[in-house]
C-alpha cells in the first residue's frame, strides 16, 4: 500500500457512521422538549464537529463529542442557573450515566458517545450568548455556533473536497499524539491555511504538516510532537523519492497507526 491509498484508507475509516449516535441526539432532543416548556427553553440543537462531519469514531477518538446549545429564555440570571437546571434535567433523564458539570457545560458521559450541553441565552443586539471563560464564567460572551461551517464548507469545496477528509487525519493524529490542539483550534488551523500546487490527500496532509505550528509559548511536549510529525513527513518524502514506497508507509505508520 503506498502512503497515498494508505492516508486515504485513514480518512475514509475515520468518518462518523455510528447510527447509536444519531438515536442518542434524537432522544435528548426529544427528552429535553418534555422538560423544559416553550417558556423555559427557545431552542435547543448541535453545534460544532458533528454537523461539520469532522467528529471521529471513538476509536480514532477516545474523547470524541458532541456539542449540544440549550437556548433559555433571557431571563437575566447568570449563567450557573442554567448549568443547575441542565444538571437537573440529565439528573432526572440519565441517572444510570456519568454526569458532572465541566464549565462551561454539562458534561453528560453515555456508554459510546459524550455530550456537552452548553446553556445559552438569545440577545436581540448580541446574538447567542454562552458562559464566559473570564470572571469564572459568571457572565456572557456573544458567539455564532454554526458560523465557521461556511467557512469550512467554502474551503472543502474549493479544495477538490479534500480539506474535511485533511481535517479527519490530522485529528487522529492529534488524538493518537496526546492532543496537541484542541479540537476546533485545529480545524480553524487547516482552514486558514493555503494549499499550492496539491491534487490528492496525500500533497494536501504534506502541505498542512509542513505549515503547521504550535504557539510560541506551548509545552515543550507539544512542540515535540509537532517536530516529530514535521520529521516524519520529510522521512516519509525521502523514502518515496528513493524508491521505496514500503519503507515510506511503515514510516508514516509511525504518527498515524493502523487500526
């Protein structure tokens, strides 16, 4: 197998088929509408890597989520209010599960997949509104929770729709690599990025590793593991332009391991 069919094989295993999943966020939905009425709650739905399709299989990625918004109505409390009363409703739903509040969210663990409920409020001038890293989350902070799915959308469909299969690689590696990044970091990473001269998988993964970078002020072993996929990638490169394309995937096997 060439690092080509191999990295393509990575992406294509790495997509989210669990139908489990889709049961799970159907059944929340449903049982958050028997709990909370129209006069508590304005909405509820999912957000981030699930509707991006970038979410992985718990066994390229043990800690694998989904991102769920409970909109109350504005009815100017803080935000631990609402956390209590998220925490009230999986106490009641999901007393068999893992539960525990993880500011901003409740953290609700079932047996394949985790959710994250995070509670927001709808401001007319300011949008949706989720708890605040500053001040310990006691206040709020305006933010548009589907608005870089455009963006990424735009990206894949301008790059031979490469950029998500890209995007599910790099996450794996991230995971396999004791995450580097977090999750949405990465994805805005590689959406940022330009990718010359690249027609498959494997020239847009080549592209990507060799731009990407760690912040200046990141743990040590965080830049390590940057490093080592940066090396890896140029062995990899070197084995290929030597002729010797086993060689080139037992290598690349290093950062991103068969399962």
């Amino acid at each position: 197998m060439s690092v080509q069919s191999y990295l393509d094989s990575v992406a294509k295993n790495a997509v989210l088929k669990d139908s489990t999943i889709t049961t799970s966020i159907s059944t929340l939905k449903n049982r958050l509408g028997y709990y909370f009425d129209s006069s508590m709650v304005i909405e509820h739905f999912t957000f981030g890597s699930n509707t991006r399709y970038t979410m992985l299989p718990r066994k390229y990625d043990p800690k694998s989520d989904v991102d769920y918004m409970v909109v109350f109505h504005n009815s100017g409390h803080q935000p631990q209010t609402y956390l209590n009363r998220l925490k009230s409703f999986v106490e009641l739903y999901y007393s068999a599960s893992e539960r525990k509040q993880s500011h901003p969210t409740i953290r609700l663990n079932l047996n394949h997949i985790t959710f994250e409920l995070v509670p927001a409020i709808y401001n007319v001038l300011y949008g949706y509104q989720i708890p605040a890293p500053a001040n310990n989350f006691e206040s709020w902070i305006s933010t548009d929770p589907n608005d870089f799915n455009s963006k990424l959308t735009d990206k894949n469909k301008n790059n031979y729709f490469l950029i998500k299969p890209l995007i599910r690689i790099l996450k794996y590696w991230n995971a396999n690599a004791g995450y580097v990044f977090e999750s949405y970091e990465l994805e805005q990473k590689i959406v940022g990025m330009y990718f010359l001269f690249c027609y498959n998988i494997k020239d847009y993964f080549y592209s990507a590793v060799e731009q990407l970078q760690c912040s200046y002020w990141s743990p040590q072993w965080k830049q390590d593991a940057v490093n080592k996929l940066k090396n890896t990638v140029t062995s990899v490169k070197a084995y290929e332009s030597g002729g010797l394309p086993y060689s080139a995937e037992a290598e690349i096997k290093k950062v991103l391991p068969d399962i």
